[in-house]
C-alpha cells in the first residue's frame, strides 16, 4: 500500500517536471515575426537607384543677323494755300455802301451789349466767311485779299512783328505788320471808339498794296451800334 502511494507521488512529480518547459518554449514563434521587418528595411535600402538621365543638349545660338537701319526722310516745310473764298454774286441794284455787324473780340475791354460796325462798298467787297467759318470780308477784284475777325495769339519763331499805329478820325489802331522770313504775310489791326475794342486782320497773296489801301477804307469806318441795331451775321 506504502509502494503504491510512494509510486503515484513519484509518477505526478515527473509529469509535473515534463509540462514546464513547453509553456516556456511557447512565444518562440514571435520573434519570427520580429525579424520579418529587418528584412523588409535592407530589401528597402537595397532597392537600385534609378538612372541618371542624360540633360539634352543645348540647340546652337542661331546667328545675329543685323537689320539695316531705317533712312531718315527730312522733308522741308511748305506753306499750305488757302481755300479761295466763295463770293457770293453781285447784287443787282446794290445801295452804295453796306454794313458789316459782328461781336468785338476783345469782349472783356469792350462794353457789353454792343456790336461793332463798318462799312464797306458792295462792289469791291463781298460779305462771306473765311476758311474757319467765321464772316469776312473778300475783295472782289484782287485774289486772296480778305478781312477779317482776329485777336491777340502767339507767332511762330521764324516770324517777326514791327508794329505802328494807324489813325482814323475818331478810331485809333495798334497796327501789327507780320513777316515770315522778311516777307509780309499779313496785317492786324485792332482798336475801338471807346465803347468796344475789336480786332482785324488783313490777309493778302499779290498786290499788297492795293489790298491794304481798300482795307484801311473799310476799317476807318469802324463804330459801336447797340445789338438790338446790328444786322444779323451771314
């Protein structure tokens, strides 16, 4: 009976000696699974590198070709001919003088409410407008000799001014004489009767003389009238 009992006590502590190893030797399998990513990391490094590519290569610079300069054209400057006036036709039975109303071109220096007014011979002048659409007065006998409307403006540098002074009965004018490179282009004269001051210019082309004599005629007889008076413009 004692046999017995000692050989169960010897057979349980050799089974129990026998289990413990294998609950050690359990976890092996995890550090398998440790050494996988190493692996993983050298495979990673040890990946080739890619080819280098070769750069291409640079096109040759075309050659500079050089454009001729371009010719430099000096044209000379040319005085432009007026448009010719349009008369209009002689009046059949015309009175012996006729008069030409307008507003003063000083309008500060002059009195407001008054025109001017001169007086001129319907058969050597004709009442019309000039190149710039204001009224004039065109010769009817010598080309290109007009009278009209003007005040004080600037002159180019080529042109010179020599100045005089014309007396008429009660009118007194400031008379400019304009040259262009020693010849007379043209003539102002401006002046007033105390009640408007007013500009006018005298143009010409041939003879000048003759011009500015029928000019002066008309422009002697230069006076104020009240605008209820005047005539209307053409």
């Amino acid at each position: 009976m004692v046999r017995r009992i000692v050989t169960i006590l010897i057979l349980v502590l050799v089974i129990s000696s026998c289990g413990a190893p294998a609950a050690t030797e359990a976890p092996a399998p995890a550090a398998a699974e440790t050494e996988a990513p190493a692996a993983t990391e050298e495979a990673a490094t040890e990946a080739p590198l890619p080819e280098a590519t070769e750069a291409p290569a640079e096109e040759p610079l075309l050659a500079e070709t050089s454009t001729p300069a371009a010719t430099q054209i000096i044209q000379t400057p040319t005085d432009t001919p007026l448009p010719t006036l349009e008369l209009p036709t002689e009046i059949v039975n015309a009175p012996m003088r006729m008069v030409w109303d307008g507003m003063p071109t000083y309008l500060g220096e002059s009195i407001p409410g008054y025109s001017f007014r001169v007086t001129y011979d319907p058969d050597l002048w004709a009442l019309t407008t000039d190149q710039f659409g204001f009224p004039a007065l065109g010769h009817r006998n010598i080309p290109a000799c007009v009278i009209s409307v003007t005040s004080g403006r600037g002159l180019p540098l080529n042109m010179t001014v020599e100045h005089d002074v014309l007396n008429a009965g009660t009118i007194t004018f400031d008379v400019a004489n304009v040259y262009e490179n020693g010849v007379l282009k043209f003539v102002t004269y401006a002046g007033g009767d105390g009640t408007i001051i007013t500009g006018f210019e005298v143009s010409f082309e041939e003879q000048v003389d003759e011009c500015r004599v029928d000019a002066v005629a008309v422009l002697s007889t230069l006076t104020s009238v009240p605008v209820s008076q005047a005539t209307p413009q053409p």
